[in-house]
C-alpha cells in the first residue's frame, strides 16, 4: 500500500490543482507498488497518469518555415509548486493565471487580463522558468523567441521578422517569451550608426500597443539599465527577480534534494555558505550532491554534501575569474 504521506500530498495536490505534484506523487506510487511486487498495478497507475496527461497536452503548431530555428516551442511541464519566491512574488503570478483563466469575465466588464509582462533580474532566478510555469498552468504552449539570435541573424530584416511572429500570435494562442530582451530593448540613445536598433524598438513598441491577441506576451531581460522607458509603459506589469533570502534557499534545498535529504541535516552552515547563490546555482549544487551520493551509494545527502558541492562550484568559478 502507498504510504499515509503520499496519499495526504496526492489528496493535497488535488485540492491545490497543482497538476504536476498530482501526477509526480501518483507515479511515486506506482514506483512503490512496483516495488512491493504489485506490478498490475503500478502498471495501471502509469496508464492512467499517461492517458490524462496526453488529453490535456495542447497541440504543437508548426511556424512557418521562415519562423523556424527562431522561435523554439515547447510543451513546458513545470507547475507552481516548483517555483520559489517570495509569498508576495508569487501572488503576483497566480493573479496573472487567475485574470488570465477569468479574461471571459473580465471582458464583461469591459477589463483586460493582464498579458504582458515584463521579467527583470539576475541570472538564474527565475524569469525562463515563470514562462514555462505560466504556459504550464494555463495549458497552452511556449514558443521563445531568442531575441539576441534575431537580431544578429537577421540585421536589417528584425522588424519583418518581429511583424511576423506578432502575426503568429493573432492564429495560435500560447505563451510567447522574448528571452535576453536587452538586444532590442536597449536604450534608442545607445544605438549604433545605422539606427537599425531604433527602428527595430519602436517596431517593437508598436507591434506590442496594438497587439490585442489572446496570447500572453512575456519579456525577459537580466540588464535593467538597458531597458528603454517607452517599454515599461507598454507592459502590463513587471516583475523584478531577486536572489534567494534564507528561507527560499532552504525551501528550494528542501525541494531539489526530496527523498534524499538526510534525516539529520543540519541548515546553518549550509544556508550562511548558499548565500549570494542563484536559484539556478543552487539547484545545480544539490543535484551534483544527489549524483555523488548515488555514485557513491552514500544513498542520502546530509549537509557535509551540500556544503562540499557548493564549495566545488565556487572554486570552479573562481579558477574561471583568474584564467
Ligand atoms: N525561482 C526559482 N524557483 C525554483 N527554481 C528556480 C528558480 N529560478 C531558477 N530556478 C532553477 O534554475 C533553472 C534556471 O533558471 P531560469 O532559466 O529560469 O533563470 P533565468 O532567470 O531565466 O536566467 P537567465 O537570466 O540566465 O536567462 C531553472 O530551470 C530552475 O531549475
Ligand atoms: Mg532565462
């Protein structure tokens, strides 16, 4: 039988809709069953968590040829519950799921959702990965448009192409990120001497007051300062990302190393030594400490692990400043 913790969460995770954890905690069940022998069964767990998820999977359209090899589109399958930031940070994103999944409702009123978003903040915190937990949630798919190949590869044609891809946003509804957002969204005073950066801005700026699709439109940028005023007024909100405080670097420590977290961690050198780590970072440590103690057959991962990978990862940095 599943184990009284597990059969809370799934009861929990339902009442949550948080989808993924559901589906995560019912194949950890069918894992246990398996097992235990019940191999009928866990069989049959799987079928079902398979069948659900393929029903609620949107379907992948193809962009035009031209589109190709710029815009990459995915099928994110990350919820909220594996996001950490502060309480108030994450309001702000459950409100654009909620005005988002109520738009019918708010345009009875004659209210707009709000559906573009401007992501600011340091590497590693979060801003591709709430694109992927927004298309997550709203069941629609992510098409990321890497601005910076854009406009090298395309100098002179930016504009047409970004005409283009605001155009794909009227026929297929999904999330669209415009990932390293700085190589347009660059102050028009710092612009080179063609202007093609200018030209390719107020494209931009443009294209996104008139756009009245039902997408979500998201930029994501990790230099501020490079980010023209005329933008911030064109979004309907922005976020600012921030490095994990104490408490969230010890939830995301929590989360990442799950059932391999010694019973006996200790969290006070660990969260004094993690300080000044990114989300990404850390994430990246406590897996490199799974690996090892799987390699190892150490089997848990206790504190002394965590601090070792995070010592490990600062010196690799640092022998990559002194080079
Ligand atoms: N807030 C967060 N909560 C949980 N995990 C996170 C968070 N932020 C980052 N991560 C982890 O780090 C990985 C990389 O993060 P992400 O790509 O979202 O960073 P980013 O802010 O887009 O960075 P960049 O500016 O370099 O593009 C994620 O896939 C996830 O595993
Ligand atoms: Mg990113």
């Amino acid at each position: 039988m599943a184990t009284a913790e597990q059969l809370k969460s799934l009861i929990r995770s339902h009442f949550n809709e948080e989808e993924e954890r559901f589906y995560t905690i019912a194949l950890q069940l069918a894992a246990h069953e398996a097992k235990q022998g019940h191999s009928a069964l866990a069989y049959d767990i799987r079928s079902i968590v398979d069948m659900e998820r393929k029903k609620q999977r949107p379907v992948l359209l193809k962009f035009p040829k031209e589109l190709q090899g710029l815009v990459l589109t995915e099928e994110p399958q990350i919820g909220r519950s594996s996001f950490v930031a502060s309480k108030q940070f994450i309001e702000r994103i459950n409100q654009v799921v909620l005005e988002y999944r109520q738009q019918e409702k708010l345009k009875s009123h004659g209210l707009l959702h709000r559906r573009k978003i401007l992501l600011i903040g340091p590497p590693g915190t979060g801003k591709t990965m709430t694109a992927k937990v927004l298309a997550h949630e709203l069941r629609i798919p992510l098409h990321t448009i890497q601005v910076d190949r854009l406009v090298t590869k395309f100098m002179g044609e930016t504009s047409a192409k970004l005409r283009q891809i605001f155009d794909m946003m009227q026929e297929e509804h999904g999330v669209y990120l415009f990932d390293e957002f700085d190589a347009i969204g660059g102050e028009r005073s710092l612009d080179n001497d063609v202007g093609e950066m200018r030209r390719v801005l107020n494209a931009f700026l443009q294209f996104i007051e008139q756009d009245t699709s039902d997408s979500m439109i998201i930029a994501a940028t990790n230099n501020p300062k490079l980010l023209d005023q005329a933008l911030f007024r064109r979004f309907d909100d922005v976020l600012y990302y921030k490095k994990p405080d104490e408490v969230q670097r010890k939830q995301l420590i929590e989360n990442v190393l799950g059932t391999f977290k010694a019973s006996n961690f200790t969290w006070n050198a660990v969260l004094k030594e993690s300080e000044g780590l990114s989300h990404a970072e850390i994430d990246h440590t406590c897996l490199d400490a799974i690996k090892n103690a799987i390699l190892t057959d150490t089997k848990k991962v206790n504190e002394q692990a965590v601090l070792e990978a995070i010592r490990n990862r600062q010196n690799t940095h640092k022998g990559l400043n002194e080079e």
